[in-house]
C-alpha cells in the first residue's frame, strides 16, 4: 500500500520567541558568563533551575540560585549515532544527564566524546563553551570528558537575557487520498467534481471522503459533475494584516458561490476583477480554471476564481444565509 | 474470584474496533476514524445515533496542522449536534473522559477514539517539541534518546539486560503471528538481534516501535445499557492516570512511581491480572512497567505483540484497551488491564482494569 | 452515587496583555493558579488533580503542553488531564474538572486556561505555517452579515456592542484592552478589517491564563461558613456538529440552540430571560452577542440586537451580558472560555469588583470554537436551589 500513496510534502519552519521569565533569564545570563547556575529549593540544588520546586511546586526565586558545575558526573547516556537535524552536533555524540558539581538533579546535555568507546556511566565532563554566547542552552556547544571547561573566550551579555528564539523545522508529508487525486484531474480539465451521499443526497464539493451527517465513506461511484455558474450569496472584504505567509496587500473579496440548480455552497472564493467596492450579494458568476493543476484538502485549487457573467443580479432576499 | 457486584453505577465496554495498522496509510484521519467507529458501534450492536457523548484523543503536531481534530467531528455522525469532547492525548485519556462522563449517571452510552498517522513527519523531529521548550526542546532531545537514557540507567542497575530486552522482541513479534493488528510479526533470533548495530546506543532497531498510521474506537455503556445490548459486557472496575515532573533528569529513570500509583488507584492489586496490554513501546520499558504495576510472573504481557507490533501514536494506548477487553471477552479471561503512556521516560500513565461478567 | 454537587471556591486570573514577556510559560500559568489557589486557601498540595486547556499547541510551539507543565502546576503524583476543543476549550476545560467531582471521582480539581499568543504568530499557526488564511474574521464574516441580513439589526448593533465591552473593561483590572476614550464614533472609525467587522469590533491577540478551583459540596459549604462564597453549578453542557455541509445553519448553529436547552433543562429553567441575572458569553466579534442571545433563547429570534440597542446588556441594564469586558477585551484563546466561565462564578459569589452586577444570584456561560460548531456551556447559581420558594 506505502508505494502506491500519492502524498504532498512541506517543510514547516516555524518561528517562536519566548520569554523567560527571573529565573531562566538568570540562568541564560550566566551561559554568556560561561558560568552555570542551579537553584536551592530546601536542602538540594536543582539543575536546570525553574520558578518552582518540580515535586512540590513551591516558589523558587532567583535569590535561590547558586553557582553549580562547572564539571559533573555522567549519570545516564545514549549515543546518537546519527543526528537529526535538530541536534546540537552534526557528528555522532551522546545525550547525557550530568549531575554538576554542587547540583542534586541531572542537567540534560550533549557530549562530544568522539566515540561510544570513550563513554561510560559515572564519567567526568565538562562543558566546551561557545565563544559567541547568546543566552541559550546551546552557549555549551557540548560537554566533553575530563575535569576543565574548554573553549570560551568572547563576549558576555551586556544586558540581562530575556528572550530565547526557538526555530524548529519539520517536513510533513500528507498522503493525497483517491477521491482528492479525482478531484484535481477533474480541476485540471476545467471540471468541478462533487459528491453525492447515496443517503440523504446532499452533495459535496469533490475530494471529500464521507458525508458527514450519515457518516458514509464516499467514492468514484458518488461522483458527480457540478456546474460551474452560481451566485454570489455572501462575501467579506479582507483587510490583510502582514504576518509571516500572507501573501495579500491590499483589501481583497472572498465570496461564496452557491452552483446553479444545486444545493452546493463553495465558501471563501476569490472574486476576479471586481474592486472590492463593487462586491455584492446576487452577482451572478463563472468559474474560472487555470493551468497549474495542484491538489490540496476539497477545494479544487486549480480554479483562479469567480468571474462577473454580466447577467442581472438576483434579488433572492434569502441569499445571505445560504452559506454552509 | 470474588467479584464485586456490580452496580447501576457499573460501566462496561461493549464494542470496540481496531483499524489496520499500516506504515503510511492513503486515508485522511477523519476516513480512519470513520471506519473505526463504524465498525465499533457495529460491534456494539448500535448506530452513531444511540450514543450520547463522544471524546477524540489525536495531535496537532502529529497531523502538522492546527485543529487538525475539527475535521475528525465528521466521522463521528454529529448530526443532530452531539455531546463531543476531544483531549490532546491518547485515546486512553478520552476513554477515561468519557467514562467519568457515563458515572453522571445522565446518559448512557459514550464512544472514545483515538488516531494519528506517524507517518506524516520523521518522529525525531516531532518530539522534542514535546519537551521542556527552553533546556530541552533547542537540544532536539526526541523520545528515542529519552528512551534510551532510561535503558541504560535501568541495564546500569541491574533490572534488565540487552539480551532480555531481545528477548521480549522476539516474543513480542512472535506472539504478533497471531494479531491481525501488526506490522511487525515473525519468528527470530535473539543472538542474531544482538548482533545487529545500534540504533541509539543501547537501543537497536528491535528495541524499538514501528511508525504506524491507524486509529482505534471503543464503545462503553452503563450498566443497565450495557446488559440490554451485550451478552458479554466487560466491566471497567478501576481506571486512574498520574504523572511524573517532567524533566527525566530530576527524576530516578529506574523508578516509575507514577504507575505505581496509578495501578494502586485503580486497583490493580486486590486481584490476580491475567493479562496485561501495556505501551512499552520500547523493550527496556516492559520489565520496569510490569513491576510498577505489581504483576507478577504469571501475567501475560502484550498476547497482542503489543506497541512493538504495531505503534499507532495517539491511539497505541486504546489499542491496548481493546486488546484487554478482547482477553476478557473472545479470550475467556477473567481480569485483565490496559495501560497507556505519554512523555518523556513514562512520563504519564493511565490504568484501566477490567473484568468479566462472571 | 451520581452527579454529586460541585462548588467554584476559587478563582485566579492573570493580567492579560498583548505581550507578557515579563513571565515564562510556566510562569503564566502559575500567576493563575496561585491566585485560584490563595482565593480558595488552598496550596498546591491540597489539589487532587489538574485539568489544563489551551488551543493549538503551534500557537506556542509547544507539544503537548501539560507535560512541560505537569510538575508547574503541582501536578507531580497526581492526575493531569489536557483538553482541547478549539475556541470553546475553555469552558470544556471548567465543564472536565467539575465532571471529576460531580462523579465523585476527586474532591478538589484545579482547572487552568492559557494561551501565550506571543511567543508565534497565530495567524501563521492557523494556516499551519503552510501559507495566507483568512483569519478568524474572516471566517465569520459572512456569518455576521448573514445575520444581519435575516434579523434586520441596525448596523450600529455592532459598534454599539463593542462600545459596551470596552466600557466594562475600564473596570476589570485584569482586561487586556483599555480604550479610555471609547466612543460609539471611535468605533465606527476604526477601520473595517472584516467587513462587516471594523478593528475594534474585533478582540485582540492576549497572553494570559485563568484557573478555577473545584470542589465537592462539603467544600463549599465550608467555604461559605468561612464567609467564603462559592459559586455553585447547577447544570453544564458540551455539543459539536460538523463544519460544513448543506443544510448547516452557522449563524444560528443547531449546537448552541440544543446546549442551552440541555442546561436550561438541568437547570430546571423555563424562560433564561428572567431567571437568569447576567450572561458571559463567548464574543470575539462584536455582531456575536446578538447571535448568542437569540441562539441561546435569551432574546427572541430576531430581537438580539433588540436587547443590545435597548441597553438592556449593559452592565446596568436589565440582562447585563459580558461584564468582564468581555473576549472583546481580552483573548488569550486556550483561557478565554475558562475566563467566561469565571465570570459568571465571579458574578454569583459577588466577588465581581466593579463589573459586579448588583444581586446577581444566577448567571450563564458560554463559548464556542472552529467554524461556531463547538459549545460550552455552564449556569452558575450562589446556591443549589436558587429558585426556591
């Protein structure tokens, strides 16, 4: 079966900055410092600190921290033959939980030990420090075997670090299904594909899998031809906001088209060569197709849009709630 | 055994289905799920109609997409409106959901699902997201190095050996020959499964789950309810979930204190369990799981083949459930329990116990 | 055994701002809880379970949150529960934790909202990263002008709303917008982002969190003995129906008509209009409160805006609706359901401040999410027989 899935891929990078609040901000502070810190909570050190006890969840301030490290003794291992991306080293290392000196709990880490051969339970390290530290749990590049802190040197922050950036990319890959291939195939040749429930006879727009209301898997045998003149029964004027991904600058229509003779709503369509003043409830319409077949969910993204027919409107006072 | 009598208040399961476990499946989630409850329902004896309240358990970041689970109330048949839940979990968690909202005592009849497709991102770059965000998550820690690290701090002190954990493998895959829900199934070698390289050093590739695509939805009833529509109800007698503090290294990786409590909770030991479908979907897992839960060597674990068999994320832990209520119900057993996991190093834990009506 | 009484002893929200980079997520969440927590005079420790709830995780980047969050929330040891039903997970996320006390299965359950819009881009997360949506407003838009169509309103209902919202957020101190010169002018010169939605008709983007305190009805009973008033719940309901398919009406969705009638029906209430003091209802765009009113039953079909232009929604009106300002004042979206549900507990136990609606005794709650297809809803009540003698 795996072979045969038709499947789109995207990688998705998504782009988050987040506040650290007293505690972590401290923490990320002292890495430019090439000092690591944990924090006392009664009568042990936790380390990486947080605003709270992890068994009690009892506050802890920042007035709890304490200087740690800066070696520490490997407690548990597994080595990454091959990183992922997301890694912090390219090259095979281990993940570490590494009990700093003067800390009670295990800090997550990288160590770059060179070889599975060079690890072992109860080992030494400590860490290689970056020489440009930003404030982030990677300022340690990675831990290595042995007693002394590498690396270093540069800059520390000259303010106080408050903010992290975590940028994490991922590579989806959604499987296309049969009735969604039918459907662009039909967009491609200037077709709209709808389909029939054999039970309640509602009819949707082509790719979809099931009726929703009868709960019916629907297929090539409940296909049917839609037409492709309708009527414009609803519509809003966007006013883009600019955010990473919009693609629109100036205000822009959407419109939803109810198709000639049946009871199919296509909602949110663009209205082409129409200023958006113009834009009005009744208008009658025609598809318009392109030639850059693609597919994606059940709205047929071949189709450019909706142009005027220059017919009259129609002047049904119940157009505005036909909408689903 | 002594049965406790049940009660009007009694909630038992009375249909379930198991949707082929498959490495990438053509079907959208919401076209699993609505065959999965299709034939759920149709196990039960009901339609869509008769039941009173729904809950999901699936994930965004698994689907890579927002609200991925509105599309998934298609499959349900919520029209008429429905009484509908959805949890960020795995099914288990929607079945718990569920059952506290039959012990009301308002309504009678619930359905709980539970599906993801593994199959849409690599798992490596899914699961740090999972992870404390600001110490972990930059680090890309994923679930295979935390599962890792609690390996080697379990081999370190004594409570298993790589050899065992091949040799829940090859039982694993062996007992699998007999499932029509694996992906993974077959007689091997444990010598010629040690031999092979690291994964993720001490894991290698048997110590690990298959990346599934399937969904799995199971039907429970009150007691009156589940009398008039099943022959053979089996009953939930105790059901309860705990968690661990997150971040594995403030914890004792060879502890799992969590399940213990859970297990206490629901039950677990006032009588012998005959089975045990746990979600250890990792080898090392099994031997610490079962301990926590406090079974003992005459408990079978995972007939099924178990998350090594087939590993359908969000819906591996309902899985298990139907595969306990199977024992009781096709299989003749008396008392057996389900278990489900989330995060990092059984992280979070959920026990169902279930009996027969005998 | 049954449904067993549930009482709300406690109740914590944070500041809501468009940006809280004064705090870590957990930081957050916490402020709630504390709150929630010293209201109730409890600590971490006395709580038998959390309930958390947020919208996307891609909102936060976050997985999965209530892992991170587990031991924050002083859940180590106990059972932590995650919900999420899209805009109405909220109040799902209230109506869960007082599910495990009325089944009797804990005894004290701590519920918290969040949302840290902040940290990504919601917008960007809604199209899933993968490129333009439409956004929220635009989804509903013709929604609203659908209704606008069919009840004949007045086209200042809209603005007339949002003038009201952002005059009783003047006196919620936690509100995320405080427009001090609102006026119905301001309002419809703002500019139309949505047509037929103008900007500030329109609720913003918040960080923030809010959390409740459950507990069995000995608690709130010991509470109200300490002079400690509980809100107690007299009925809650959930229902979802399918985005889309001919036939659907979203402008008065089938499942925010059937689960108002199902809490009215626990409720023993046959006309909300009069037995209910006040309503806090889910109203992210302005046009929505009219909606709600007819879909809910509390105005007649067609007469919701007739209510608003009245001023009967004011704070000091006949049937005060979205005291707290409102979403229209403040939107951190995973605790923006729980937030209307605290305030119709706020309301009943008299603990309102300045957007308290003098002798409040009985309130309503509500909120909804994705394509207006899922529903919350609670009735809150200052004691379990409001409608004695």
């Amino acid at each position: 079966m795996s072979d045969s899935v038709t499947s789109t891929s995207a990688t998705i990078t998504f782009p988050y900055k987040r506040s650290l609040g007293p505690v972590m901000s401290a923490f990320m502070t002292a890495l430019t410092e090439q000092r690591l810190l944990g924090i006392r909570s009664g009568d042990r050190v936790i380390c990486p600190p947080r605003e709270w006890d992890p068994d009690t969840a009892a506050d802890l301030s920042d007035t709890d921290l304490v200087e740690v490290g800066p070696a520490g003794t490997v407690e548990s291992w597994c080595w990454v033959a091959t990183p992922s991306s997301q890694h912090p080293l390219d090259h095979p290392f281990a993940f570490a939980t590494i009990k700093l000196d003067g800390a009670d709990t295990g800090l997550l880490h990288a160590v770059d030990a060179g070889s599975i051969d060079a690890m072992s339970t109860g080992m030494r390290v400590a860490p290689r420090w970056r020489g440009e530290r930003k404030g982030h749990i990677t300022d340690v590049e990675a831990f290595v075997p042995g007693e002394s802190a590498e690396g270093g040197g540069g800059e520390s922050a000259a303010e106080p670090v408050t903010m992290m950036e975590y940028n994490a990319a991922i590579t989806y890959t959604t499987p296309i299904t049969p009735n969604e291939v039918r459907a662009a195939a039909a967009n491609a040749e200037g077709r709209f594909l709808g389909l029939r429930c054999p039970t309640c006879e509602r009819i949707y727009l082509g790719g979809r899998g099931y009726c929703p209301v009868d709960s019916l898997p629907l297929g090539e045998e409940h296909e049917v031809d839609l037409p492709q003149r309708g009527t414009v029964t609803n519509f809003t004027i966007i006013t883009p906001i600019q955010y990473p991904g919009q693609t629109e600058t100036d205000p822009f229509a959407r419109v939803h088209v109810l198709l000639d003779g049946v009871e199919v709503v296509v909602p949110y369509q663009a209205l082409l060569d129409v200023p958006v003043g113009d834009v009005r409830i009744g208008m009658r319409v025609a598809a318009m197709w392109g030639d850059q077949p693609q597919s994606s969910g059940w709205t047929a993204v071949n189709l450019e849009g909706w142009m005027p027919t220059g017919e009259p409107d129609d002047d049904d006072p119940n157009l505005a709630n036909r909408i689903c | 055994m002594a049965a406790r009598a049940r009660t009007s208040d009694d909630i038992a399961i009375i249909g379930w289905n198991i949707s082929p476990m498959v490495r990438k499946t053509d079907k959208t989630e919401a076209q699993m799920l609505l065959e999965a409850i299709t034939g759920a329902v149709g196990d039960a004896g009901i339609t869509r109609r008769e039941v009173d309240f729904t809950c999901a358990g699936s994930c965004d970041y698994v689907a890579g997409q927002a609200f991925s689970f509105v599309q998934n109330i298609d499959a349900v048949g919520a029209w008429p409106p429905k009484r509908d839940s959805h949890v960020e979990m795995d099914g288990t968690w929607a079945l718990y959901e569920a059952w506290v909202r039959l012990l009301l005592g308002d309504i009678d009849v619930a359905l709980a699902t539970g599906s993801g497709r593994s199959s849409t991102a690599d798992p490596n770059l899914i699961y740090p997201a999972e992870m404390d965000p600001y110490y972990l998550a930059p680090l890309g820690t994923d679930a295979m190095s935390f599962a890792a690290l609690q390996a080697r701090a379990l081999i370190d002190s004594g409570a298993v050996t790589e050899r065992q954990m091949a040799d829940i493998a090859v039982r694993a895959r062996r007992d699998a020959k007999g499932s029509d829900y694996a992906q993974v199934s077959g007689d091997f070698d444990a010598d010629a499964l040690l031999a092979t390289d690291y994964v993720r050093a001490p894991l290698r590739k048997h110590d690990l789950p298959p990346i599934t695509d399937g969904a799995c939805a199971v039907v429970i009833a009150r007691a009156d309810k589940a009398r008039e529509l099943c022959e053979n109800p089996v009953w939930i007698t105790g059901f309860a979930h705990c968690s661990e503090l997150h971040y594995p290294g403030m914890r004792d990786l060879r502890r799992a204190d969590a399940i213990t409590s859970a297990a206490k909770a629901a039950g677990v030991e006032e009588a012998p369990v005959e089975v045990a479908e746990i979600q250890t979907a990792f080898t090392h897992e099994e031997p610490l799981v079962s301990s926590a839960l406090g079974l003992g060597a005459d408990t079978a674990i995972n007939p099924s083949g178990g998350p090594l068999a087939a590993n359908p994320i969000m819906a591996t832990g309902l899985v298990r459930v139907a595969e306990a209520a199977r024992a009781v119900r096709d299989g003749g057993k008396h008392r057996t329990l389900a278990h489900s996991t989330s995060g990092p190093c059984l992280q979070q834990n959920i026990v169902c116990v279930m009996e027969g009506s005998d | 055994m049954a449904h067993q009484p549930c009482a709300i002893v406690g109740i914590g929200q944070t500041q809501h701002k468009s940006r809280r980079w004064d705090v870590s997520l957990g930081g957050m969440v916490r402020e709630a809880a504390r709150r929630a927590l010293d209201d109730a005079e409890m600590d971490w420790s006395d709580i038998d379970a959390v309930v958390i709830g947020k919208a996307p995780d891609l909102f936060e980047g976050v997985m999965k949150p209530e892992l991170y969050l587990t031991d924050a929330l002083g859940a180590t040891g106990k059972p932590m529960f995650r919900v999420h039903t899209a805009g109405s997970v909220g109040g799902t996320t209230g109506i869960v934790a007082s599910h495990l006390v009325e089944s009797g299965r804990h005894t004290r359950v701590l519920a918290v909202g969040y949302q840290k819009q902040s940290e990504g881009n919601a917008q960007f997360a809604l199209g899933s990263g993968k490129g333009a949506s439409l956004g929220a407003g635009g989804a509903f838009a013709p929604y609203m002008r659908g209704y606008i169509q069919r009840s004949g309103s007045p086209l200042d209902v809209g603005p007339m709303v949002a003038v009201k919202d952002r005059k009783n957020a003047l006196k919620n101190p936690y509100a995320h917008l405080r427009i001090e010169d609102i006026s119905l002018e301001k309002v419809k010169s703002s500019p139309m982002m949505w047509d037929p939605v103008r900007y500030l008709e329109s609720c913003p983007s918040s960080d923030g969190a809010a959390a409740v305190v459950f507990t069995d009805e000995a608690g709130g009973r010991a509470a109200a003995a300490a002079g400690r008033a509980p809100a107690w719940i007299l009925a809650s309901a959930v229902r979802s129906e399918p985005s889309q398919f001919p036939g659907r009406d979203p402008v008065r969705p089938q499942g925010a008509v059937d689960c108002a009638a199902d809490i009215y029906s626990q409720a023993g209430i046959t006309n909300p209009r009069e037995q209910l003091d006040c309503a806090e209802l889910y109203v992210p765009f302005s046009w929505y409160e009219p909606m709600w009113l007819e879909a809910h039953g509390i105005a007649e079909v067609n007469g919701g805006w007739k209510m608003v232009e009245s001023g009967e929604t004011a704070l000091d009106g006949d049937f005060p609706v979205n005291m707290s300002g409102g979403v229209l004042s403040s939107n951190p979206i995973g605790a923006s359901g729980l937030l209307r549900f605290a305030e119709a507990a706020m309301q009943v136990r008299g603990t309102a401040g300045e957007h308290q609606v003098d002798g409040a005794k009985v309130a309503i709650a509500q909120a909804y999410g994705a394509a207006a297809q899922y529903f919350a809803m609670w009735i809150v009540a200052s004691s379990l027989d409001p409608f004695a003698n």
